[in-house]
C-alpha cells in the first residue's frame, strides 16, 4: 500500500481528490488542509503528498517553507503550462512528481506511484512550460520588488523593505516592465502572478 | 435520475468532482469544459448544471455570457466567502445554488438535489459574503475603469474604450481607490481581484 495524502485549502475539491485517487486499491488515501499543523508522533510515515502548486506557491501562500519542513515523503505538485513559476519552484524545491491539471485521471495515479518508487514524474505537457520558466528573465531582486508592489505596498514601503533607494527600486521596476514586455507596472504585475511568479 | 453536468477547465478536478458525485447512485454525471461548443441535439437535456464559479467569472474569463445562453438546466455555482464578486454575479445570473469550496462533499450532493427540484441553496457560510457583496461601494464605471486597467491597459486606452476623456478616467480611479480603502491603483486592482469582481 501507498500511503498517500492529499493537500488542497479547498475541503470539497480535496474530497474529490480523494475520492479519486481511493479508485485504485493500492493506495491508502487520506488529506489535509495546507494550513494544518505537524502530523501526530503515531502517525505512519506518508509515501507521497499530493498538494495543488496554487496552495503552496500561489499569490498571497505563505505555507510554503513550513509545508516543505514538515513534509516527511515525496512531492507530487499539481498545476498548468500555464504558471510555470509553480512549475519551476516546485521542481527547484525537489517536487519528484509534477502532474498537469488537465491530464486525465490515471496521469496522476501513475505519477504517484512513480514517486512513490523514488522516481521522477514530468507530464510532457509541462516540460515545455518548465524549460521556459527556466529563462525567467528577472533577477530575485527585480522580482521582490515586484512582488512587494503587487501585493499594494506603495514604492517608499518597498523601498525601506528592501533597504534600497527609491531611485533604485523605480529602475528594478522599469527593468521589469521592459524585460517582461509589459505596457506598464500594472501589467507587469499581471503577466507575473499569471504565470505563477509572485 | 439527476442528469448532472459538471463544468470546470481543469480536467483533473472536472474527473475529481464528477466521481465524487457519482458516489450518489440517483445522480447521472457528465462533465464538459467551459469552452465546449453547445450540446448535441441528440443529447438529453440537462437537469442541473454543477460551475466552478473562478471558471465562468474570474479573471480573463470569456466563457459567462455563451455558457449561460446555452445551458439548458438549472445552475450550482462552486465559490469561497472569500470572493463577494463572484457570489453576487452567479446570483444575480439565476443561480439557484450557491455551494461553500470549504463544505462537506455532502453538501455539494444535497445543493445537486435541492436545485434539481427547482428550489434555491444556499450554503450559510456564503450568506453573509453575499449581503457584504451588495454593498459593493463601486459604481459600474469605476468596475470597468479598474478592470481595464487590471488588463494591463494605460489610460490613454483606458479612456479611448470606454469613451471618456483621460481626466475622467483618473477621477474614477481616484474614487474607486478611495472607497474600496486601497493605498493605491496597484492595490485597489489586489482588493477587487481577490474579491472577485474584475
């Protein structure tokens, strides 16, 4: 048997993961939210987590770090060619398995017991979109910046945030706005959280 | 039987829901994505309709206005308290259920039944989401003029597409700022987003 668990912030879809996965007889399938605490000492050891790229990665998460330190087995992350910042941070962050949204339903039944045997599991689907995000052209500092002003902090809070000039943090922005292809910073903002960068 | 149809543009969690629906025996489950073409003449008709409500009113979604038109049954609407806007739109659309992403996989079977026999669900969590959603402070313009500008749009096309002048555009940004209690345009764009209106 593997024993598998589901992560997903959204109670009715997590069931229906479960449900799902509970079609094959050889896994032993249970869930929890992304915010919930340490599994109990008693607790056998999980094979494999299955968890939705959005919940860890997504905009606004912050169960990444704490998620990824509690974590005792291996990692199937869910999500599209369409974000391959998730992509890129779940596969940098050792995720062995990365599974597309709209693969069907035995794609992700395979994958899991291919990690669960230790291996690595790539829907072809998204190796493309992970090949791409691989040249994401902004440096980290380009996208903290970012990052802060989307999330609505004004340019002098990101400025003293980062420790940096506001002179500084205006010419991260333009860079950004020019190496993305953006029309201005609020486009910029929007085609980064669109792929998953922020 | 429930001739139940299940829309949402992930694959993986369109299979997931409609196994979990079909563990209700007097339920007859199908699924199409929100862009499929209208049903076939052939096909029996549809008692209800189960959305994700992200997939026909979030943001970049086109699908709202063909997909009403063509759907034949009656609608339950998938959405979180989290987001106002997409509550008050699939009610104000005709929904007749209104199902928490956080509630009992029950639940989703009991609203599935409810709706079937022409009669309104709604989950209690969602209530008080819905009321907040009506006093939405934003007039229709001020909506548009931020949900252009959320595209990534300057103002200059801002203006030319809703056929006012640049100064006009700028004082409903700067209401619109204003009452939904942002810092900033950036800021007022996160606030309607995760809300669900733009």
């Amino acid at each position: 048997m593997v024993r598998t668990v589901v992560v997903h912030d959204e109670e009715l879809l997590r069931s229906a993961l479960v449900q799902l996965l509970r079609s094959d007889a050889a896994l032993e399938v249970s869930s929890r939210a992304p915010g919930a605490g340490l599994p109990d000492r008693d607790e056998l050891p999980t094979d494999v987590w299955v968890v939705d790229g959005d919940c860890l990665w997504g905009p606004g998460q912050t169960h990444d770090t704490s998620f990824r330190a509690q974590r005792g087995g291996r990692l199937v992350v869910l999500t599209t060619a369409r974000r391959p910042g998730i992509l890129r941070r779940a596969f940098d962050g050792g995720a062995l398995g990365l599974v597309d949204k709209n693969a069907p339903a035995r794609r992700l039944i395979t994958a899991v017991h291919t990690v669960a045997k230790g291996e690595r599991f790539l829907d072809e689907t998204l190796s493309v979109a992970l090949l791409e995000g691989a040249a994401m052209p902004l440096t980290t500092r380009e996208l903290s910046v970012l990052s802060l002003a989307s999330q609505g902090a004004p340019l002098a809070e990101v400025a003293a945030r980062l420790h940096l000039s506001r002179g500084t943090v205006r010419n991260y922005i333009a860079a950004a706005i020019r190496k993305v292809g953006a029309r201005n910073r609020v486009d910029a903002i929007r085609i980064l959280q669109s792929g998953g960068w922020t």
